[in-house]
C-alpha cells in the first residue's frame, strides 16, 4: 500500500519506555534481529525522502521476521489461531533520512514484555553501520516448528558510534480475530511470553 497521498492517523505516546541507542551491557547481551530493507521509489515523497508512515511498513515486516527468528510463525501460530496482533501505541523519532536506492537495516528487540502487551524497541540503521555476529546464546529456534525461519539466530553488531536514523518504540496487542477483544499473551501464547521473558531488555 502506498502511503504518499494519504493522511495517516497516528498516535504517539511518550509514558512507556524512552528510546535511546546506547545499549547497556544487559541489552547487549540479549536478542537483537536486523532485517534488511531497500528504499524503493514509491516508498518516497516529494523531497525524495522515505514517507514517515512507511517506516511503520519496514517495522511490521522486521517483528514478523523477528518472530520467525524464535520459530513462531505469525501468519500460522497467531493468525491461524484465530488471533491478530494490532499496534496499540507508537513513539518514534525521525533524526535523518533514507533515500531512493539507499538499503538500511531495522533492529528489533523486546523492549517490555508485558501480559497484555509487548513493547518492541524499532531502530532505523544505514546498512553499512550493521553487520552480523556470532550466535546468540539461548536464542535457538525450534526446527521442528513450521514457519521457523533459520534453526538459530545470530546476533547482530553495530559499527561503533553509529547512531539510528529512526527510533521508535512499538507496542502491540493480541486480540480475538472476530471480535477485536483484546486477551493475555501470556494465557494465550505462553510459550512465546516466555521466550519474550528470556531476552526482553529490561529485568
């Protein structure tokens, strides 16, 4: 869907978690997923900048990657339960932009792991300030589970000093397909409210 010409509603909150891109040795230390994005033309406005709204197209792609990443499938495990996964409140702050062409990388990590709600940390970097690393400790997918995207995830690193070009805190909710009625991710989906617990930034 192309955003350009259209008004987007957002809402913006500033009482859960502040953004910030130093991450302290405990975060470090925990689950981080960089998905790869390419800005393409229709992606971009008239000042040949990515649109606003579309980052919350490149945030979408990069949690559904990141639940891959654990071995739980969003479209089989939520969405095949009969749930869905809306977004309840955004903060985010735009400090430079991505151009046409120009390929970047979202970092994605769980910044609170509530029983009603997750609040993902979403951050915005040029891809050259981003590289692979090692596997992560306690990070491994289920092989046996469909959907899983690869059999372990590796943790990714940061070019030092490298600042986000976008920063932003998510935070979504797990809700009747049906009737819209929000329900307890950790009644609902234990298993991946535990995972969350595992490597959720905060204590």
């Amino acid at each position: 869907m192309y955003f350009g010409k259209q008004k987007e509603a957002m809402r913006f909150r500033y009482n859960l978690v502040k953004p910030t891109s130093a991450f302290d040795e405990r975060a470090s230390e925990e689950m981080h997923r960089h998905t790869p994005i390419k800005v393409r033309y229709g992606e971009t406005d008239m000042m040949g900048v990515v649109y606003h709204a579309n980052y919350l197209l490149y945030f979408e792609d990069a949690r559904i990657d990141f639940l891959d990443a654990l071995g739980f499938s969003y479209a089989e495990r939520i969405e095949g339960a009969g749930y869905m996964s809306p977004i309840h409140d955004i903060e985010i702050h735009y400090k430079a932009p991505l151009r046409y062409g120009e390929a970047g990388v979202v970092r994605t990590s769980v910044a609170k792991n509530l029983p009603m709600r997750t609040v993902y940390r979403q951050q915005v970097y040029r891809a050259e300030d981003a590289s692979e690393g090692e596997a992560a400790d306690g990070i491994e997918g289920d092989p046996g589970t469909e959907g899983t995207a690869a059999a372990s995830c590796h943790e990714p690193h940061l070019r030092e000093g490298a600042t986000p070009l976008v920063d932003a805190l998510v935070t979504v909710c797990v809700v009747e397909r049906d009737t819209f009625k929000p329900v307890s991710l950790r009644r609902t989906f234990p298993d991946l409210y535990a995972k969350y617990a595992e490597i959720v930034e905060e204590d």
